[in-house]
C-alpha cells in the first residue's frame, strides 16, 4: 500500500477512538459519589452492553470469517472463547496476588493519599481494551480495502463507514463503563477519562498494524474475536454482575443489563 493509503484507515479507526473518548468524558458529568443505585445500574449497563458485544462484534462475526476461509466456525469460535476464558481466569488470580501485596506499579498518587485500580477496574480495562484489538482491525481493514479499489470483494466506501459509525457508536457506553466506575473509586476526573480514553487507544494502533500485515493476520482473525468475546464475557460474570446485585432483592442492576444488551444488540443489528 501507497502511503497515502493509510489516511482513510487512520480517518475511520481514528473515529471510533474519538467516541471512546467522548464516553469517558461522560465522567466530567457526574459527582465523585455516585448514587448506589445509579451505580448498580451502571454497572449492569456495561455487562449487558459487553455480553451483546460479544455475541453480535465477536463470536457471530468470527463463525463468518472462519466459514468464508472455508473452514468450520465452530472450532474457532468454541476454541477461541476457551482461551480467552482462561486467560483471563490465569489475570484474574494474579491481579489477586498483586492486590494482595499492594504492589506499587497498580498505585497512582493524587493529593496526600495513595489511590490504586483495583482488581476489578484492572479486568474491566484489560477485557474492553482486548475487545477494541479486532475490531480496530476489522475497521482497518474495511478501509484499506477501499483505498485499493477492492470494491468487488463487498466491501464499499458506505459499507466501511457505516462500519465505523457502528463500532464508535458502541465505544461511547464502554468508555463511560471505565470511567465512570474509576470515578467511584475516588480516582480524579482526569485520571478517570485518561483511563476510558486509553481502553480505544489500541483501535487505530491494530488498524494500521492489520493493514502492514493483512496477508498473515487473516487466518487467525476468527480465533482473535472469539478470544476477545472469552475475555469480555468471563470479566462480566466474574466482576460486573456481583457487582451489579450486591443487595439482595434490587433488581437495578438486572434491569441495567437488560437495557444495556437491548441496546447494543439493536446499534450492532441495526449498524452491523
């Protein structure tokens, strides 16, 4: 590819970074304690947004890619979640070890006080974060494709957009599903958006990277979405749904996540 190439595939992935940022900014509204309702709510929010994300960006989109190689999309997709899965359950029990020892690379200072992320906000960044890798990819490509002219593979100028447009519209509550929670924590505003920002950083970084290496990333892109779809859905289990129901009989959070997967099934649907 020309240099000039890389302008579209920049333009597009650089777009759904842009509304990651403008999800964390969702911080600067809201005041350093949320009400614990709002909170559970939110909490269950992001679950329902990261389980349809999964479904809808990950694993039905991996099936595809692996069946248009002509390959089975069972073994991708099943293999591919396990790994993630257990992954995450291998961070998981060494964030727990490192927690435990308060060690200071998970600290950041502000004011006279220590503050750290804990375990908790540390898996929800690293699974939002893994999640934004394919589909920083899949928008790349789309639009490395059209700076070629290889329209007549599918693949149009309206299609790579609307593509954009679908992904940057479900990075806005992600981003928010960062912050916010951080902003719970006491971590300060600015800290808190630094750190929903960063999550969507990876997106135009993984466009550009699958554009110089599209011939040998092909192959193994079902297994990566499929990955990816193990990580979210292990940290919504593990972290966001106990949280989401820490008092019995409050059903915010049940009702957070309904929203949230009706929501994000319809954008991926809809925009998909």
């Amino acid at each position: 590819m020309k240099l000039a190439d890389f302008l579209p595939v920049f333009l597009g992935t650089g777009f759904t970074f842009f509304m990651t940022i403008l999800g964390a900014a969702m911080v600067f509204l809201f005041g350093r304690q949320m009400k614990q309702s709002l909170l559970k709510g939110f909490m269950g929010f992001a679950g329902g947004v990261m389980v349809a994300a999964s479904v809808w960006s990950l694993l039905l989109p991996a099936i595809e890619e692996a069946t248009a190689q002509g390959k089975s999309g069972v073994i991708p997709a099943g293999g591919g979640f396990l790994f993630g899965a257990v992954f995450f359950l291998a961070v998981d029990y060494v964030l727990q070890k490192l927690h435990a020892q308060k060690m200071e690379k998970l600290r950041v200072m502000e004011g006279e006080g220590k503050q750290h992320l804990s375990k908790k906000m540390t898996m929800l960044f690293l699974a939002v974060t893994l999640h934004n890798i394919p589909e920083g990819m899949a928008v790349g490509m789309a639009f490395a494709m059209v700076a070629q002219g290889s329209e007549s593979v599918g693949v149009t100028i309206v299609s790579a957009i609307a593509l954009a447009i679908g992904i940057g519209i479900q990075n806005f509550p992600e981003g928010a599903a960062i912050a916010l929670p951080l902003r719970q924590e006491n971590i300060s505003r600015r800290k808190a958006f630094f750190y929903g920002a960063l999550s969507g950083i990876v997106e135009p970084i993984a466009g550009i990277l699958t554009v110089l290496i599209a011939g040998s990333i092909k192959a193994v892109l079902p297994w990566m979405l499929s990955f990816a779809a193990g990580a979210m859905i292990y940290v919504v289990v593990e972290e966001l749904i106990p949280e989401a129901h820490v008092e019995s009989g409050v059903k915010i959070g049940t009702i957070g996540a309904l929203v949230g997967f009706l929501a994000m099934m319809v954008l991926d649907v809809a925009l998909g």
